[in-house]
C-alpha cells in the first residue's frame, strides 16, 4: 500500500463525507426541532435528484444551476409534508411515537410506489453536464470535479446554516421552538409555522444535495435507501438533533468507510461505520456533538 | 401478505385433492407462474422480462410462421389446443419473499411450473420451494453454477452458467495470446451476492488451471453509495484485464468512477447482467467503446436465422429494447417449457418434469447460438454456447467464438 493509495483513500473518503454531512443534516434539524425521525429522506433525496433529471433532460438545465430550483422546490414540498401530514400525527392521543414513525415511514413508501409507477423503474442519468465527468489530478491524486463541487455546496450550506440559525430572528425563534414548543406561544411564535419552516429547509437542504448528485450517480425509485440508512447513522453518530454534529458525522463516517476499505476486504467496508458508531455509543451515547 | 402454515396445508391439501382431477379434465388453460422483482433495485429488469414472456406467449398461443417449437399451431396441440395463461409474481429481489410468492403460485394460484427469477440468489428459494411441491422450476437468466448442482429433480435451465461463460472468456484469452496479445493478469470486481460470488469462484478456477494471474480480486457490496475505494484497488493493481460481475447500478457506478479516479483498462470483460442492460450504455456508453461482455444471445444471428429478427421486432414494439442477453433467455425458457408441457399431455408436475427431462430441441429451433436444448441428470443445458459481444459504435457485435464471429476483437479498447 502506497502512500499515494492512502491519500487518494482519504481524499475520496473526505468528499463522499461532506456530501453525506449534507444529506443527513436536514434529518438532523428536523429532530432536533421537533423530535421527529423523518423516514422518507431517502425519498426526499430521490425526488431531488429526479427533479434535476428532469429539469436537465427536458429543459437542458445543467444541474449545477437547477440546484437552486431543486431546492426552493424541495422546501415547499418539505413544508407540504407537515401541514399536510406531520401536523396531524404529531397530534395523535396514543402512541403518538408509532404514529409519527408510520407516517413518515408510509410516505416514504408512497413516494416510492409513485416514482417507480410514473418515472418508471428505469435507471436514469444525467448524460452531460458542465462538470460532469471532469477530474482534476493534482500530484497523481485524483479528485472529480463533482464531488468537489459538492464539497463546496456541503462546506457553503453549513456556513450559511450557521449563520442561519445563530444571528437571524427566525433562527432565535427555531431555537426556542426546539427548547420548549409550549412556552414559545406565549411570546407570540406560531409553532406550526416555525415547524413548517424547518421542514421547508430540511428539504431544500437535502434538496441541494439531491441535485449535485445527479450529476454523477444513477437515478432510480429505489435510489434513497442506500444514502438514507448512511444518513440515520450519520445523525446518530454526530449527535441527535446537533447540526454541526451531522457535518462532523458526515465526515467521521466518510472517511471510516474510505479507510476501513484500505484495511478489510471493501464488500466490509460499512462494518468500520457501525463499529465506529457502536463505540461512540458506549462511551457518548448522546453522540459526538449532541445535547440532549 | 402473511401466509400461515395452515394456509399452506390447506393450500397443498387441496391441490394434492384437485390434481387428478384437474388432469383427466378437458384443460383450457395452463397456468404457469413467473416471477420476477417488479419492485425495489431492479424492477426493471422485471419490467423488460415480462415483455420477453409476453413475447414468447404471442408466439405460442397463436399461429405464426417460425421455425420454433409450438409456433405453428395455436396453443398447445397437446393438450388439445390449451392455451397458456401467465401469473406474475412480484420478488422484490429478495429470497425470503420470493419464497413466499412461489409457495402462493403454487398453493392459491395453482401454477404448473415457475419461471424466473433473474437474481440467482432469488432462484435458490424458489428452486427449493417448487422442489418441496413437486413443481418444475424453470431457471431462465440465473446463471450461477451453485444452482444446479443442488441435487434438484425440478429444476431445469437451457442457458449457459457462470462456469460456461467464464469458459468462453479464458478460450478467448487464449486465442488472443496466440496472437501476440499480451493477458497475463485479471483483476475480478464481483457483487457480494451469490450471483457475483460464484462467478468469481468460476474465473478464479479456470485462471488458475490455465496460468493467468489474479492481481485484484475485489468483493464490494451491492448498491453501494460510493466505488471509490474499490476503484483505487484495482487502478493500483493495473491488471491487463478487468472482469466485473455487476449488476446495472453498480456497473454505472464502476464506470464513472473509474473515468473520475483516471483509470482506464486495456480491457473489460464483463459478466454480462449489467453490462447487458441499455440503462447503463445510455448513461456511460461513451466511456465504455471497445468493451467486451458474454452472451448467450447475438442480434448477428438474424442474418443466418430471419425468425431472430422478426421476433426482435415483436419485442421491440412492446419494449422499446432490443432483445439482449437477459430477455432472450426469457424468451426461450417460455418456449422451452411449453413445448415440454405440450409433449407431457398434461398439467401435472412429475408428467412434465419427465417431459423437460427428454427435450431435444435442435439450435437451429431457437434464438439463440446454441448447439441445442437437451438437459443433463442435474437439469442443466450443457450444450449451450456462448457468446462474447463488443460494444462498437454504440452496438454489440460477435467477436468469439470463431463460428459465431462476425468480427476481429478490438484490442486494447479505447
């Protein structure tokens, strides 16, 4: 083993993981706000990257400039989601925990069920696209231009959430909606419209994702399961309801991967993750960054 | 669905009450079960494979003017003039579920025989499944060599397994070196399902018997989000030949990441199934010029033999595809297993098991390549020749063998 081989390891590992801090993070902010799990991110991922597909195939818009489209779409549909369906199960009288679950879990199935009947089961991709395909090798280290780009739309996001969240009213007020949902009504915050706003964002956030990665991976109903399980862990991992703690995960979990498969045979190389994830959890069970 | 072990009692009472029955009565209709993932990863691989069968039962239940078994009349004279009806089952490409839905075929909707199943981890379960029943179990696009060597009386496949079309590749490697052209070490890139593990287990047996050396020999899990680490490998270990065994999403993911990492390989040999598919030409066909997979179908055959072309056609209309090498075999395991139903006489499981057990159906009645159908004591087709295809010019073409060839193979590929 090179050290070039372990570099190039890393490199690939560190890309792949903060595209995969962007993914889980609005998984991360929806429970952090309201407790909630949202079983479709998958598909909230899937219907990104098919939004982007469209948009390139029958506008011939590149994705890199979809993205924001996809992403002031995902929010609507995000914000769609609860008031149409969260907001209601969060209200149930009796196992209001199963309901949330199987809510998002049935629309997660749904969505799936829909893409496979209208889009077909078809594997789709973005055949051309300004960075489509383009590498830039520096000392014999490759580094795709997507992923990069991704890298930089995941680095962007964060700095811009943080911002978000920290120095703007609407931050303050998800805040304190996270910290008490009750207490927030008697100043005047309409929760319904705070929860319905991060679920906006949750979306566009993983909506932006969506729409990088269709620059360079295949598009099909099913494409979410795989980026969804890695997104759970990545939350878990970085700490429950912790943003920042989705960005670190992100990276954790990306690099594990890229160095277990230096190591073991690479059919193994998701054992590194949970052995990572188990050991986090027996000594900070609250995950890396988490508050709760 | 749930089904419960009395269900399945009752289910397998009653047809073990009906079948005498059903056999001394006049049959209208044979009911044979195919079962496919019409959902999940791959569904449309069970979405082409349901137009291959429709294809096939056009040809069977009406009149037409091929030279294949069971073509020239309507329905089955056998069974005076019975037409066949296909029920579809959803397997979702998971073997406990395909389990399930051979035993509801079999026990609710009284189903002679099973095709299937595209994922050879799938037929294992079924296989299994119609060999409790008593059922034949027709294997049409599995190719794992495991299947058939599991002492199965049901079990029956006319195409090629992962052993014989490994075969064909190292013949082929062989010829090439006598030409000059230097193979000396592989690199095998196989999925971690039985599929891709057996077909590794085959290419690293006939490497070592015949003195080719195995520089990578990467085992990576299905439907992964990322093959970097994987493609690293095997640029690091810069074999003369790469051999993946995929399936279409990881086969796309392969290619691009390949392109992204800068490596390029003299050349591939794939073990078809994604490297078959046009999903994965249409979105890296243009870094894929020169690559060679196996087949056990050749659209070059339509020169020598017209019905090829015409039954393309056909298929082509419902589809939109041409025929490849998954949806030919679908194709021919239909015609396969009606021609022995119609020689049985009837609709019972042992009465066609013996009738597929003494088919001979000469090559030149089939679509296919082959030197004919004629099955062995374990149920498999040793007879059937593959092919190995090159992607030129955004088509395949036959490079090998000699006697199907109808072009020198490019090598090293682009």
């Amino acid at each position: 083993m090179t050290a070039e081989t372990i570099i190039q390891s890393l490199a690939s590992g560190l890309l792949m993981g903060l595209l995969y801090g962007l993914i889980a993070v609005g998984l991360a902010l929806i429970f952090g706000l309201m407790d909630v799990v949202n079983f479709a991110h998958g598909e909230f991922l899937m219907i990104a990257m098919y939004a982007t597909f469209f948009l390139f195939a029958f506008l011939a818009v590149d994705p890199l400039l979809a993205a924001p489209l996809v992403a002031a779409a995902l929010f609507v549909f995000g914000a769609a989601v609860y008031l149409l369906i969260v907001r209601f199960a969060v209200r149930a009288k009796a196992n209001a925990g199963m309901v949330q679950i199987f809510s998002t879990f049935g629309l997660a199935i749904v969505m799936r069920g829909l893409a496979q009947y209208f889009f077909t089961p078809d594997y789709r991709s973005v055949t051309h696209s300004y960075l489509g395909g383009k590498t830039v090798s520096v000392a014999g280290i490759f580094l795709p231009v997507p992923q990069l780009a991704g890298a930089a739309v995941s680095v962007a996001a964060f700095v811009g959430l943080y911002f978000f969240i920290n120095r703007t009213d609407f931050g303050r007020a998800l805040e304190a909606t996270r910290e008490d949902a009750g207490a927030v009504a008697l100043v005047g915050i309409d929760k319904n419209r705070v929860f319905a706003l991060g679920w906006g964002l949750g979306a566009a956030l993983v909506g932006l994702a969506g729409a990088i990665m269709a620059i360079f991976f295949y598009i099909y109903p099913d494409v979410g399961a795989s980026f969804a399980l890695i997104a759970y862990v990545t939350v878990a991992l970085g700490g429950f309801g912790s943003v920042f703690g989705a960005f670190a995960g992100g990276i954790v979990v990306g690099l594990v991967e890229a160095s277990t498969a230096l190591i073991l045979p690479p059919s193994l190389k998701s054992v590194g993750i949970y052995a990572v994830y188990l050991l986090v959890v027996f000594i900070r069970p609250r995950g890396l960054f988490g508050s709760i | 669905m749930t089904i419960t072990r009395r269900n399945v009692l009752l289910g397998a009472t009653a047809t073990a009450a009906l079948l005498p029955v059903a056999g001394r009565a006049q049959t209208t209709e044979v009911v044979i079960g195919v079962t496919y993932p019409f959902s999940g990863a791959s569904a449309q691989q069970g979405v082409d494979a349901q137009k291959a069968y429709e294809t096939a039962l056009e040809v069977i239940n009406n009149k037409y003017d091929f030279d294949l078994p069971l073509a020239n009349d309507e329905g089955l004279a056998g069974l005076g003039g019975a037409k066949i009806r296909l029920v579809y089952a959803d397997h979702q490409g998971d073997p406990q579920k395909g389990r399930a839905e051979a035993e509801r075929l079999i026990t609710q909707e009284k189903v002679s025989a099973i095709v299937g199943t595209y994922q050879s981890a799938v037929a294992v379960t079924v296989s299994q499944t119609c060999e409790r029943y008593q059922i034949p179990f027709v294997s049409a696009d599995n190719s794992s060599p495991s299947l058939h060597t599991r002492g199965l009386k049901f079990f029956f496949r006319a195409a090629p397994h992962d052993e014989m079309f490994s075969k064909a590749m190292f013949d082929f490697y062989d010829a090439m070196k006598k030409k000059g052209t230097k193979i000396e070490t592989l690199a095998l890139f196989h999925e971690d399902t039985i599929f891709g593990t057996d077909s590794a287990n085959a290419q690293t047996k006939l490497a070592n018997a015949l003195g080719y050396k195995i520089v990578a020999d990467i085992k990576y899990r299905a439907n992964s989000p990322s093959l970097s680490a994987e493609v690293q490998q095997l640029k690091v270990a810069n074999a003369d030949v790469l051999m993946p065994s995929s399936y279409t999403t990881d086969g796309i993911l392969l290619v691009k990441t390949m392109a992204e990492l800068g490596y390029k390989p003299n050349a591939i040999v794939a073990q078809a199934a994604g490297f078959s598919e046009k999903a994965l030409y249409d979105a890296v066909g243009d870094k894929l010029e020169g690559v060679i997979t196996r087949g056990s179908f050749s659209l070059d055959l339509a020169a020598k033999r017209p019905m090829v072309g015409k039954i393309n056609a056909m298929f082509k209309e419902k589809s939109g595809k041409d025929l490849n090498d998954n949806t030919s075999r679908e194709f021919m395991a239909l015609i396969v297993l009606a021609d022995a139903i119609n020689r049985a006489k009837s609709t019972e499981g042992e009465k066609i098991r013996a009738a597929l057990a003494a088919t001979e159906i000469p090559g030149e009645q089939t679509i296919m390549p082959w030197k004919r159908v004629k099955f062995d004591e374990m149920g498999q087709n040793n007879d059937a020749d593959p092919v190995l295809l090159q992607y030129i010019g955004g088509k395949f073409v036959t490079i090998s063998p000699p006697q199907a060839a109808v072009a020198e193979a490019v090598w090293p590929m682009k």
